[in-house]
C-alpha cells in the first residue's frame, strides 16, 4: 500500500507530530460508534503486535494486518483547507472525509 500526500498535508502531519516522534495508523474504529467503524489516523508511539509498516517515507505509516484489506494498494491522504481534518481517497473510492488525528502515544 502507499499513500500519496500533497504538501499542505504533509505539512499537518508534520505538526501533528509536535516534534515528537511518532507513526501515523490508519484504523477503523468502532468502539461507541454504532456502525461499522470510522476511520481515524491514530498517532502511535510504534506498531503493536498485528500492526504491519506499509509506508516508510515522509513518515511512517502503518494498520493492523487483519484491517488492511479494507484499503487500496494507492490511496492519496488530503488535508481539509480551513479545517483539522483529512479526506482519504484511491481512483475507485471514497474512505472517509472528515478524517480526524487523534495522538494515542503514552
């Protein structure tokens, strides 16, 4: 898998980050929820046990191994003018817009 960035959106990750190190996780949460899950970018101090590293460069990215098939081998990762938060893409779907970062490192 890859994800392509533009420079607005690399530069929100990268403030994201807070000079602090970190990995970017793409996860489909579905606790609370009442659904099938919302996708949210997980800042991760570094991958668990089922995570997988699918991206190295401009930052890491990674999802949980049992998650993956639910996304595209190319995907393109858009920040929102005026708004903290990201829209997902690939040439046949839409993933989410309204994508939000949530900063899960201890």
């Amino acid at each position: 898998m890859q994800i392509e960035l533009n420079a607005m959106t690399r530069e929100r990750l990268e403030q994201s980050l807070a000079g602090r190190p970190g990995q970017f996780k793409l996860f489909y949460d579905t606790e609370d929820c009442g659904c099938n899950g919302m996708l949210v970018i997980r800042i991760v101090s570094g991958p668990s046990p089922t995570d997988i590293v699918f991206q190295t460069e401009p930052f890491t990215f990674l999802c949980d191994r049992q998650q993956e098939m639910q996304f595209d081998e190319v995907m393109r990762l858009e920040a929102e003018a005026g708004y903290p938060a990201y829209k997902l893409t690939s040439d046949s779907t839409l993933f989410g817009s309204n994508i939000r970062v949530q900063d899960a490192r201890s």
